[in-house]
C-alpha cells in the first residue's frame, strides 16, 4: 500500500464549504470540497492529525486501496490479495461494511462475505458485528474502494461532555457553525439558550488552542500501522482575554454546562447563570457573537408559545446588544422571522431528523 492515500473527513451535507475552510486553515493538503465531506491527500500521521485536530469533522476515514471487481468470484480473489496485514492487526476484531451502486456485483450481503472471509482466513482477525473497527467497502462502476474508519466513535464525543440536554447540539456542528459565523477565537460568545454548554464550551476551546480530540481514543490506535497520537495542541495554548457566558433558565442547564465546562478545562473561562431571555444583559467589554439554538417546537416546546420567545429574543438584542452579532440555528423559517430581526440564512442542514438553517444578523 502506498504511504500517502486519499482522507475523507465528513461533515453534515451543507456544511462542505466551511469544514473545506479548517481543513485548508489546518494545512492538510490538496484539499477539496465533495458531497458529505472534504478530501485532502496525506499519510497515518495525517489520520492521527485530522483525528486530533478537526473540529467540524464527524469522522475521517483512510482511503486505504482499490482496484476492479466485475462478478463475485473476481473480488474474493482480489480482496485476498490485498494486503489488509500492512493495515490491520490479527488480534483485533474488524466490522465490515459494504454498499453496492451502478456495478455488476449488487449484491451488498454476498460481496461483505466474500471481503469478511477474505480477512478471518488471510489475516486471522475475527469479524464481530459488534467491532469498534470499522471496515468500509463500497463498489461503484465495478470499482471497489477500501476505507478504514479511522476514528471510531464520532468526533463529536470529545470525551469530556458527560451531562446533556434534551436536544444537544454536536458539538462538531456547534464547531462548524461558529466557523460560519466568522468566529475565530478572539471575541466573547454568549449564549442565552445554552442548554448543557456546547456552543460556550466549544468557543471558549477554539480561543485557548485546545485540540477537540485530546482526551479520547480514536480507531486508528487499534491498527498495525497505528502512528503516535500528534500533540493534543493545535499550537501553543494561548491566554485567552475573552469570556465565554451561558444562561438558561433551567437550573438542570446551567449546572450541566458548568460541569462539562470544568471536565473540559475551561470552566475559568466561562461564566453561566440561570436567566430567562427578558433578563438577558449585555456583557461588559466589548462586543461579540449571541450564538443560540433556540427551542423549534418539533420536539421540544409548544410552537405557538415559541413565537414570544423568539420576538423577546430579537427585541433584548437590538436594545441591549449595540455591536454584537447574532447566529442562531433553528428549523423554523416562521420563529426565526418572529425575532423581527434583518436575518440572513444559510444553506438546510441535517440535525436530528430536522433540516435547520443557520440564520445571522447584525451588528446591532
């Protein structure tokens, strides 16, 4: 197998171009923007970096080989051949998963049987439904691609948030939409519907250098070729001079975001308080981003009461907020009108079993 091969980093459909934008920033090279995700050309250390470091990627997966299979026979020769021993260990058990498309072998069950038997009986790993490593095959045009699941679980567990609300948001969404939003890093995040603290704790991360995936296991460490887990920074930790607020006016909420704020060491940093939105103030010093993902009555909340919480929130911001702005995350086209405010939305996103747009305003 060649020592550089093709990483497939996902992202959530809408989203391509801003996870295209860290993938760039982080330098991983020839990038490029594809439906689900970003492709870039790298090596294992380059896994273990995308794994570490990216924050809006749900998972990365090592493009690991491929070549030509036109009936059953012809990939069970082939994939026996292939050299799954420079990849994968005999001791550790491997899941497979195979989809067929556009080819002469469109059977997905008998084509994973063959690719599983090639592994037990070439390799000697066992195959176990219940694997946490992952192996992906997907045969289109009678080309079959080999891919590793290189992180494992999703990304977006980054080993810290034990406590969540009834509607969390990923935090690799969170991530991805203050990408969006412009934030970098360098100014207060508040956040006056905050739930169990994804977007304050995921802001207050990114302005203090600290890498997403340091204090989890990924996939790629249970492989024969696993590299060493790259620094836990994305530089040097920086000294943060913004803060980073949170309320709620659940109590549940806030003593949520508080213990997720300190497993992730960041609770110095944050500040949360049990405020509805009418009793909203602005922060002192200066302005920042209002990131919220409001209630949408799908699942939580009656919708016709939603339209008050809604008009509250965009009327607090334009009298309190002068130079902040606001991005807000919600499925509902009408509640978001209701904030009265000049919005600006983005691309439908999926987010659990909802499409949701990310609606910006401002500065007040």
């Amino acid at each position: 197998m060649e020592n550089r091969f093709e990483i497939f980093a996902a992202a959530p459909p809408g989203l391509e171009p801003v996870l295209l934008s860290e993938v760039q920033e982080a330098g991983f090279d020839q990038p490029v923007q594809v439906a689900g995700g970003v492709t870039f050309q790298g090596d294992w250390p380059e896994v273990a970096r995308a794994n570490m470091q990216l924050r809006g990627a749900g998972r990365v997966l090592a493009r690991i080989g491929s070549f030509r299979a036109f009936h059953l026979a012809q990939l069970d020769k082939r994939a026996r051949k292939f050299p799954w021993d420079q990849v994968l260990r005999p001791d550790v058990p491997v899941r497979v998963e195979v989809t067929c498309r556009n080819s002469k072998i469109y059977h997905d069950r008998a084509a994973r049987q063959r690719v599983e038997r090639a592994i037990s009986e070439v390799l000697g790993a066992e195959i176990s439904a219940e694997a946490s490593l992952r192996i992906m095959v997907r045969i289109e045009d009678d080309l079959v691609v080999i891919s590793v699941d290189t992180s494992g679980e999703s990304l977006h567990k980054r080993g810290h948030k034990e406590a969540v609300g009834k509607a969390p948001m990923k935090e690799t969404l969170a991530a991805l939409f203050l990408r969006e939003c412009g934030y970098a890093g360098r100014e207060p995040v508040l956040d006056p519907m905050c739930g169990s603290g994804t977007f304050v704790i995921e802001a207050a991360e990114i302005a203090a250098g600290l890498a997403p995936g340091r204090a989890r296991r990924f996939a790629f460490q249970d492989l024969a070729c696993a590299p060493d887990l790259p620094a836990p920074g994305e530089g040097a930790e920086r000294q943060v001079a913004s803060r980073f607020y949170g309320s709620d006016r659940d109590d549940g909420a806030i003593r949520s975001g508080i213990a997720n704020a300190d497993r992730a060491g960041v609770g110095d940093l944050c500040q949360f308080n049990r405020a509805p939105i009418s009793d909203l103030q602005r922060p002192d010093g200066p302005p920042g981003l209002v990131m919220v993902n409001p209630p949408y009555g799908a699942r939580i909340g009656n919708r016709k009461l939603l339209f008050g919480l809604y008009g509250t929130l965009g009327q607090v911001l334009q009298e309190r907020f002068q130079g902040w702005r606001l991005g807000m995350v919600t499925s509902d086209g009408g509640l978001a009108k209701a904030t009265g405010l000049k919005l600006r939305a983005g691309p439908p996103v999926a987010f659990g079993g909802l499409k949701v747009k990310l609606y910006q305003a401002g500065p007040f």
